[in-house]
C-alpha cells in the first residue's frame, strides 16, 4: 500500500492512532520498529536536531533533506510538520510537488506567519494568518498534490494565540472547506480542556489530531471518548536522547571510563543492524565479483640455512624487515586478493609466529619431511570452498600477482618468472619447463608446467618457479587424489617436495598446470642480501 493511502487510511479510521517524533532518518527507523504506524516530522526536533531554532532557521530545503533521509530509511508514512508551508501559496505548492516526489506522505501547516516561533514559546505574541489567505493556501497545496491520497493537516493556533473556542471553530470550519483532510488543534494547556471544547462543538466534521505535549497526564481513553482521530507524540525521541547524551557526556568526562556504562549501551553491531548493513551484505554477495581465493597455506617450516645466529631464535620467515616479519608481507598480499582464511604451517620454533589474524597448524615432524609433510599437516584446510593458494613462507610478490593467481581459471597454476636470475648463493633453483616455448609479447597463449626440477641447466629452463600454487575445487581433487593414490601405494609423500608433487602431476598428465609468467615482482628469502631487497621492495 501507498504511504499516503496508508496515512489517509489512519486519518479517517475509526480507531485512536498514535504517531511518533523522528528527527533523521535513525529515529525514523527506531520509530518504526517500536511498532509507530507513521512518523510525525517534527519541526522543533528537526530544527533542534540541526542545532538550530525552531524559527525557520533552517530551510525548507535542508528540512526537506533530513525527510528523504526519513522516508528512504522507513516503509510506514511521515506527516511533516510543515510550519506555515514557507511562504504564501505558491511556496506550498512546491512543497507539495516536493514532498510527493520524496515519499512523504503529508503535510501539516499551521496558520501563523512565516517566520514562524515554536507555539510554547510567547504563543500570545504570535500573529495568526489571515483565514483567508490561509484557505487559499491549503487549496493550492490540494491543487498542486498528483497523489489523490496526499493529505494535508490544518493546524490551528487559535488557543496557543489566545483567541479561544470560537476563532478556532471559524478557522476549522474555513481550512475544512478548502480542503484539509484533517484539523490538528493545537493547544498548550496543562489539561485537554481546550481540546475536549473544540471536540464537543466539532463532532465528526472532519477527523481531528492533537499534541498532547503539555496536556500530557490526559488518560488516553479521553481521546477516544471525545472522538480524536490521531495523537502525535511530538518530540518525545529527541528529549529521551537528549537525556540519554549528557548523562553519557557527562559521565565520561567525571569518570574518563568505559566500564560502568559499556554493558547499558546498545552494541555497535546494532548500530550496523539498523544501518541496514544485512542488506548490503546480501547486495555483496549478489554484485561483487566473487573472489576465488577462499583459501590459503603458508609453508613455513624451516629454519632458513643462510642467516647465521639471526635465525637462533625464530624460522626466517619471522626475521623482520622494519620490525615486520618476512610472512607478514605474504599475509597482506594474500589479505589484498580475497584471501581470508589463512593458515600458516609452522616447524621451526613454532612460538615464534606472533602473526594473530591467521590460523596455525604445525608439522612436528618437520625435520624428518619435505613440504608435502608441511602440507598434509594442513589437510583439514586443502578442502573447502573456492581457491587454495599454496604458497612458500619466504616469498613475497606484487599484489597483482596474486591477484591474478587467485584469479585463474585453471584446475592448477604456477607463477613462473621468465628470466629470473639464479642468484649465485643458492643452493637450487626451482627451475620451470613450460610449453610451448614463450613468446614475448602475445598473452593469449595457454602455458602449461611440464616440470619442475633444480637439476637442469638454467639455459634449458623456461623459468624459474616463484614458490606460489593456486588450486581451483577440481585441481584440489586432483591434488588429494594423486597424493591418496601415492601413499597408497607406500610412496613416502611426506618427503617429497612441491615441486616434485607438481611434475609428478604434470607427467602423468592428472591435470594441466597453468603458467602465470611474470617478471620481476616477487622475491624470495634466502639469505642477508634479500631480507635488503626486501626493504626496498
Ligand atoms: C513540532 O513538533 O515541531 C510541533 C509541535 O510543531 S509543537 O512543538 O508542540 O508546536
Ligand atoms: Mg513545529
């Protein structure tokens, strides 16, 4: 339904409706989930909300912002207080024409003169419009509504000006016969006895709101006796919160503490709730492009041989650069690509890894295995969802590398730099044979791994692989397959390392591995002379 069939419907039932104060669109939201069938857009707590005076301070326009904040943010209708409709009748009906295009449901105007002051405060000084000139205004608002449903609530001050029963019978009567849907009669007694006046000589010429601000001990029973249609609660959420702010202000400034307020504050998770942020999620889920790489397992067993006493106390992986860890870098890249679930395989002086936002499996066996052994001690983590990132502990790359890897279609891929010097202090080098042969400058050529192997000469070699394995569900079958097939066979694949596992793969034509060429981009850390490259890198 409607939001202004919904009102109109309230309005004209026969039953009393209550409607709430909201000042933005999160007392909108909390006034709807309390169970409010409409919101009253109240001109003293949207001014006051703004810090400003109920004097028209702020503009039409900036309250007219703060109501589409309101409607987007709720399903149930809002009756704006629209002060005088800000200006003569040609400003109502551009109010008009501006609250029906921002989903606002009615507006209430009240017959004073434009700027007006909030109605408890001097109401005697407070000129009235002329009825005349007022009626026209509620007819041209009538007139400029597309939405037969829009309503529009006359507001009289008579009795807050002082004029009494009878001024307000005649306005009544003049704003009915223009148009209004509904008289709201304003009064600022302590008791509803101008109201219970009006309603007695009124009967049910049109139905009647009322704000019980000052009259507030009436029992509500009295409405419905005298026939009211509607009561608004005008500004009951911006005075509670008032309250609530400098109690908290106050207190935190005696106190300079948390604790003894933290448990009666509603959580920040409920401030996500009612910003909606479920919502967003389900939009993310729908919208975003999925990342693949679900997954990731982190080698990082060993010791590191070429660091002298620096690795006494903790693996290489763990020495710092600038006080950050070698596999803190891992960390981020794999974090930057998608990668949530991280699991770091330890050996070495496994108390040494501080890193808190990843998991941790260690391998106890670690001296007598290879990286398969590393591996199957993470078992439980090869399986799942999306994409396995299997990387080396002491290698890290440019985001986009792998970004590109978590990225791959194929059931395996190997990052492969293609002119990677073998650098002279190292004992081995994973050396790549890819087919086809490369070719410089062309891209769309699918590469195939048909080896990894340290033994060949760096000639030969197609490149040398840089320590990362992506692996979609069906290469993660593959994966688990071969190596179940293996030790059923009593091969002892603990020892065997990556890359053996990999040609294994290869050779037996179980999966085609896919090559990622790269160059440059990437280290690893092997020694003293790359934990500096990797402070420039
Ligand atoms: C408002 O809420 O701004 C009103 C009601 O106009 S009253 O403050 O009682 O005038
Ligand atoms: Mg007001």
């Amino acid at each position: 339904m409607k939001k202004t069939t919904r009102f109109k419907q309230m309005l004209q039932s026969k039953d009393l409706e209550f409607i709430c104060e909201a000042h933005n669109g999160l007392s909108a939201k909390i006034v709807e989930e309390a169970g409010f069938g409409g919101i009253w857009g109240s001109g003293l707590s949207i001014s006051a909300a703004m810090g400003v005076r109920d004097n028209n301070e702020a503009s039409w326009t900036q309250v007219l912002e703060v109501l589409e904040f309101m409607a987007d943010n709720t399903k149930v209708p809002i009756l704006l207080d629209g002060d005088t409709g800000y200006g003569n009748f040609n400003n109502m009906r551009r109010l008009v024409a501006k609250l029906e295009q921002r989903g606002v449901a009615a507006v209430c105007i009240e017959d004073k003169i434009f700027p007006k002051t909030n109605s408890f405060i001097k109401g005697e000084e407070q000129p009235l419009a002329d009825i005349d000139e007022f009626a026209g205004k509620i007819k041209a608002g009538k007139d400029a509504q597309r939405d037969d449903d829009f309503c529009i609530v006359a507001r009289t001050e008579a009795f807050i000006s002082g004029w009494g029963l009878e001024e307000a019978l005649k306005r009544a009567s003049a704003y009915h016969e223009a148009g209004a849907d509904a008289i709201l009669c304003h009064s600022k007694l302590s008791t509803p006895d101008d109201i219970t006046d009006f309603m007695k000589e009124w009967g049910d010429r049109c139905p009647v709101v009322i704000v019980p601000t000052m009259y507030w001990q009436t029992p509500t029973q009295l409405y419905r006796d005298h026939g009211i249609s509607m009561v608004i609660w005008a500004n009951h959420m911006l005075r509670t919160s008032i309250r609530a702010m400098q109690d908290m202000a106050r207190h935190l400034v005696e106190h300079q503490s948390l604790a003894a307020v933290e448990k009666s504050l509603p959580t920040v998770k409920e401030i996500f709730r009612l910003q909606g942020m479920a919502e967003y999620e389900r939009w993310e889920d729908q919208y975003l492009p999925k990342k693949k790489g679900g997954r990731a397992i982190i080698l990082a067993a060993s010791k590191g041989s070429n660091f002298g006493n620096l690795t006494d106390e903790r693996p290489k992986a763990m020495l710092e650069v600038e006080g950050r860890p070698v596999i803190a870098s891992s960390v981020k890249t794999l974090r930057e690509a998608g990668v949530k679930d991280i699991t770091i395989v330890t050996g070495y002086k496994p108390e040494a890894f501080t890193l808190g936002t990843v998991n941790y499996v260690h391998n106890a066996d670690w001296q007598a295995t290879s990286e398969i052994g590393s591996l199957l001690a993470a078992r439980d983590k090869i399986k799942g969802d999306g994409h396995l990132v299997v990387a080396y502990g002491d290698v890290v790359a440019r985001p986009f590398v792998m970004d590109n890897l978590v990225r791959s279609e194929a059931p395996m891929t190997v990052v492969v730099d293609y002119k990677h010097p073998a650098k002279k202090t190292r004992k081995s080098v994973d050396w790549a044979m890819v087919s086809p042969e490369r070719v410089e400058g062309i891209k769309e050529i699918d590469y195939h791994l048909t080896k990894i192997d340290d033994t060949i000469e760096a000639e030969r070699a197609s490149g040398e692989w840089i320590g990362l394995l992506g692996l979609n569900e069906h290469g993660i079958d593959v994966l688990l397959a071969t190596i179940a097939e293996l030790e059923g066979k009593g091969v002892a694949i603990a020892s065997w390392t990556l890359p053996q596992l990999l040609s294994h793969i290869a050779e037996t034509g179980k999966a085609t591995i896919a090559v990622q060429y790269i160059h440059d981009n990437w280290l690893d850390v092997d020694d003293l002379k790359d934990l500096s490259d990797l402070y420039r890198f």
